[in-house]
C-alpha cells in the first residue's frame, strides 16, 4: 500500500511535538492530516523524529539516534542506519 495520492501531491509535512518526542503529520490539505506510526518517547528519544520530508512519493524521516527511515505508506519503513 502507498500513501493516497492527496497526500503526495499536497506534499506537506509536519513534526509534531509532544511531550516527550516528536512525531510526523502528514497533510493532505490545509486542515486534514494523518500520523506516521512509530515514534515514542521511551527509549531516550531515539524514536523521535528530528527531521521529515517528502521524497518522490515515500517520507523520508531522520531520528533521534541518527537513523534514517524511510516510510512507503502509515505503517511500513525501512531503516538506514
């Protein structure tokens, strides 16, 4: 599964902080936007996002510990250490 096409020609995303990491929205239009899954606080933030952007129609996501991930849809991604 791919992310919808809305998502991918719309082109925005966002970190989100909470309170103990960051995590990623992902808009389709100014008002509505989906999360990426997979970021917590409970490893000392290394699952928390410090970087994301959009590339050809995957998010590419840099995190804490150095990690890159890359995200093909809401769930799936590869890490590239």
């Amino acid at each position: 599964m791919a992310f919808p096409k809305e998502y991918v020609n719309y082109g925005v995303v966002k970190l989100k902080k909470f309170s103990y990491y960051n995590g990623v929205s992902v808009y389709k239009d100014l008002y509505n936007c989906t999360e990426l899954h997979g970021f917590d606080g409970s490893s000392g933030g290394c699952h928390s996002a410090v970087d994301a952007r959009w590339s050809g129609d995957a998010i590419l996501v840099t995190m804490g510990d150095g990690a890159i991930r890359r995200y093909s849809d809401w769930n799936t991604f590869d890490t590239i250490r």
